[in-house]
C-alpha cells in the first residue's frame, strides 16, 4: 500500500499548483486544468480519509463524527437554500460539496507541528502567507476606497471587487462558492479546538478565518451569508463544547487530586496550563467574533448602499457596458472600470499595483482624494439616488464614510493581528522565513514589470 506521507506529499504539491493557476491565471484559459486538478486532489483527498478511517490514525485529531456531522448540517443548508431550482441544483450542490470535502478536510494535517513533511510544509506556508496577504490587501483597500469615497477620476482606478481573492483562488461556480469557504472554516475551527501546536500558527490560522468568514459572507450569491451565519453557529456550538470538556477533565483532576490527600507530581503545573489554554482560547475565539461583526458589519451596511448605486451606475452606463461585460461584471456588479476588451489578457499583477499604489497614496503619503460621490450626485441631479432624497448633503455620504471607516478600522486590527502572528511564525521557523522573503521578492518585481 502506498505510504500515508507519500500521498499527503502529493497532495499538497497538487493543491498549492492548483491554487497558483486559479490565483494568478486567466481564467478561461486555466479552467479544464483547474477541474483536473480539482479531481485529483478530491481523490487524493477522499483516499487520505478513507486511510484515516481504515487505520485509525486520527490524523485530523477530532471525532469522525464531527465531520460527518458537518458535512450533513451544511448539505442540509444548501439543499433547503436551492430547494426551488429543482434536483439539479441539489445535485450540483452535492457535487460541490463531496468535492471541497475532499480538498480541504486533509489540508490542514500539514499545519500540524507534529508533521514530519518538512518540504512540502515550507512551500505550503509560503503560499498560504502571500495569499492571505493579497487577500488581507483586498479587504483594506474595499474599505479604504469607501472611507476615502474613491480616488480622484473613477477611470484611473478598478472597483475592488472578491472575485480574484475569494476562496483562495479556487474559482467555481459562484452560487455555491459558499460551500468552500464553509468547509475551510469548519476544518480551521476543529483545527483551532483540538491540535496542539505555537501561538503564532493559531494567531495566523484564527485572521485566516476571520478572512474566509469575510468573503464567504460577503459573496455575490444567493447561498454565501446563509453559510458565514450557519458555520458561526456550528463553530459557537462546538467552542462551547469544547470548553464545558474542559472543565469537566479540569474538575475531575481536582478531584482526583483533593481525594489523593496531595496533589501528584507536577499535577498543579498541569492544572494550571489547561486553564491558561482555555482562556487563550475563550479570548482568541471573543477577538475573532468581534472582527467578524465589525466586517460583515460593515460589508451588509456598505452593500445596501452600494446596490442602489450600482444600478444606477449601470442604468446610466457610468462605467461602460463593453469593459463591463467583457470582463465579467454584472448590472449588480459594476466590475473593472475603464478596462476594454484588448486588456481582457492582463495578468493580475498590473490589478494588484493599482490596488497597492493607491494603498501607499493613501495610506503613506497623505493624499486626499476628492469625493467622487459627491460630485456624481452633484452631476446628476436626475438620478433615482438624488430623487430618493439621498443628496450629498443629506447624511448619505457621511453615512458611506463612517461604515467604511469602521470596516477599515476593523481590518487594521485585522491586519495587525496577522502580522503579530507572522513574525512570531517566521522568527520560529528559518527555512519558511527564506522562502518567504524570496517569494515577496519576486513578487515585487513582477508587480513592478507588469502592465
């Protein structure tokens, strides 16, 4: 039989090429090569369970009933949400779901300290690193765009949108893209409750979450927040679980040791370590709900703005209905602004330099954009938002500046508590730190040549 570390090895070299070429590909171009990717890592995948299952390796060091659980609560989930498209969108939803299952239950046994593929652990955080800070780089810049109300010509910049960022590169079809980011969360939620391993890994992996929970909420489908509210249930009710374990194993050695007469040899020590974890826990589990209200807050008051506008950006072709549909946008989703079909082949690094270039105007040098909101209500008095009494001097624009303010300041703290835990990774982990100032390098220099 073949070894169990031979096809985790290979699993991990496949999913790190297939979310390369989701991230930084086109995406027509890529697709049949992403859906035989996607095959062999749900058979790599489901064979790893089933070795699991066989062996009883516990690799994924949590109950199998809890997986089996998860996965019929979110199927259940889904069924109920397309239970008016017929047996066709049941199908495709439990084709998506046996799928991402399967890509993404085994991910996360790498993470593990215990783990001995060292190779394949090192490129594996490499890219996990540089795809949650685009993704972190994403998010801000969403909300920077709206505190600041835009840069000063709409045409010199793109709309920030989650198409490129979301679910980690995989691109699937977006009414069940839901289902990713659920089975991501709820593996990085079981992960958190039950593996032993650094601080910094547990800080890295909860702002990974808090991320996934964001985009999972926040994407353009009929099925994305009914899952980000379904798997905070699941996950509240499993850390509530977990915790009323804890104390129960807490009080039985207390227990044992009252009854003993004294207390064993280090058994204080233990004692105190079990309650020092679980209150890292119940903190690290308080910080990441609150950055998750504070996003998806912001996110649904920012979106029941920016409907409105939308449609009626698209009603007075603001921003072109060619580069519009060309490249994949929407009459609810303006899309790329000012981008015509001969830039349809554009790799997606001259996309992520306007986004940085404006981050460090912005951010660095002080650079005060005007307020394109405001003149285009001024410039159409017209419109249905100014007929609905949404002028500029009517709060509306306040109310877009305060939401992206909070979203933003939000996602400082975000940020600032991703980077806390890298640099603590990094200092650990020496090899991990090479590749990753390699790879931010070449990054940089193809940002710099691109476009």
């Amino acid at each position: 039989m073949v070894r169990y570390q031979t096809i985790l090895r290979w699993y991990m070299i496949i999913f790190i090429s297939y979310s390369l070429t989701g991230w930084l590909g086109p995406i027509n171009l890529l697709l049949p090569v992403q859906q035989v990717m996607a095959a062999a890592l749900a058979a790599a995948g489901g064979l790893l369970l089933l070795l699991d299952l066989l062996t009883n390796r516990s690799c994924f060091k949590v109950p199998h009933s809890r997986w089996l659980l998860a996965f019929i609560v979110v199927l259940a989930i889904s069924i109920i949400l397309n239970i008016n498209y017929g047996w066709s969108s049941n199908l495709k939803t439990l084709y998506w779901q046996i799928l991402q299952a399967g890509l993404f239950l085994p991910l996360y046994v790498i993470l593990d300290d215990t783990q001995r593929t060292q190779g394949v652990r090192i490129l594996f955080w490499v890219v996990f690193i540089l795809i949650t800070l685009v993704n972190l780089i994403s998010v801000g810049m969403f909300f920077a765009q709206y505190s600041a109300v835009f840069i000063d010509a709409m045409g010199k910049t793109q709309r920030l949108g989650f198409i490129d960022g979301r679910n980690f590169g995989l691109y699937i079809d977006p009414n069940y893209g839901g289902v990713v980011s659920v089975c991501v969360m709820l593996a990085t939620c079981w992960y958190l409750l039950s593996c032993r391993t650094s601080r910094a890994t547990k800080i890295i992996l909860v702002a990974s979450l808090v991320l996934n929970w964001f985009f999972t909420v926040s994407a353009f489908s009929r099925i994305g927040p009914t899952c980000g509210i379904a798997a905070a249930v699941v996950w509240l009710a499993l850390h509530l679980r977990n915790q009323r374990n804890r104390g129960k194993k807490l009080d039985a050695k207390r227990l044992d040791a009252k009854q003993g007469g004294e207390q064993p040899f280090g058994g204080s020590t233990i004692q105190a370590r079990t309650v020092d974890k679980a209150n890292h826990l119940r903190k690290t589990v308080l910080i990441s709900a609150v950055l998750v209200a504070g996003l998806v807050g912001s996110y649904f008051a920012l979106s029941a703005v920016d409907t409105s506008y939308a449609t009626w950006a698209h009603d007075n072709d603001l921003f072109g209905s060619a580069s519009r549909e060309s490249i994949g946008g929407s009459q609810w989703y303006p899309g790329p602004i000012d981008h015509g079909p001969e830039n349809i082949s554009n790799n997606r690094f001259s996309i992520w330099r306007e986004y940085l270039e404006f981050s460090l105007d912005y951010l660095v040098f002080g650079k005060s954009p005007r307020n394109v909101m405001v003149q285009i209500l001024e410039d159409h008095p017209d419109s249905f938002i100014a007929k609905r009494e949404y002028g500029p001097h009517s709060g509306y624009v306040s109310i877009i500046n305060a939401t992206g303010w909070l979203g933003f300041a939000t996602w400082l703290v975000l940020f600032g508590f991703f980077i806390r835990g890298l640099v603590g990774y990094l200092r650990r982990h020496t090899q991990v730190s090479v590749g990753f100032i390699l790879a931010v390098t070449l990054l940089l220099v193809l940002l710099m040549k691109s476009g």
